[in-house]
C-alpha cells in the first residue's frame, strides 16, 4: 500500500522557474493590455462629447466615469483607504520635480559698516 513513498518523486526546478516567469510574463502583459485598452477607450468617449446632439459637459462626463470606477472597484474589494492611496499616487504621478539651484552670489555684496565711514 506504502510502496509508492519510498520512491522520491523527481522534479526539476528549472521547469518549475520557466512556468512561473511564463506565467509572469503573460500577467504583466495582460494588464499592459488592460491598461491600453482602458485608457484608448476613455479618451474615445471624451473625444465623442463634442459630437453628441444633446449639450454635454466634458468634466461631467469624466468625473461620472470617475464615480463609476469607485463603485467598481468597491464591489471588487478595494478598500476605501486603496482607493485613495490610488487616487494620491497617480494625482501626484506627473509632477515634475525642480530641482533647487543654488541661489546665485550677489555680483554687488551689501555694504558693511567699515564700507560706510
């Protein structure tokens, strides 16, 4: 019945790491995928604002699409404090940052007291 045990099953590794990076491979490009596809659509309907019959508001239009993707995601198990990690890190996504200079040395230093007499 326990003959089976005795015998050590043989497995390698490698192929265990080629799966797993196979793997990654295709989740990260799905998600780049993803991503493409959800941004090319949403500038698709912004860009239809303009043509519709009825007057639309193009700030509406995005702040509602913006409500919908919270309600989303709640239902997906986004937690209230993930949404607005999310929503910080991508506002802040673009900012560029300046670098400070050193202030430049006056071409005409103040005058002291020994100056003045």
């Amino acid at each position: 019945m326990f003959e089976n045990l005795k015998e050590t099953a043989k497995f390698d590794y490698k192929d265990s790491y080629e799966m797993t990076d196979k793997i990654e491979e295709e989740l990260v490009q799905v998600e780049e995928n993803s991503h493409k596809y959800a941004s090319d659509s949403f500038m698709d309907i912004i860009n239809k604002v303009k043509d519709q019959k009825e007057p639309l508001n193009v700030s509406s239009v995005g702040e509602n699409i913006f409500y919908h993707g919270i309600h989303f995601l709640r239902g997906r198990g986004w937690t209230e404090e993930s949404l607005l990690e999310a929503v910080r890190n991508h506002y802040h996504m673009y900012d560029i940052e300046v670098e400070e200079s050193d202030p430049e040395p006056d071409s005409d230093p103040e005058p002291t007291e020994k100056d003045n007499k």
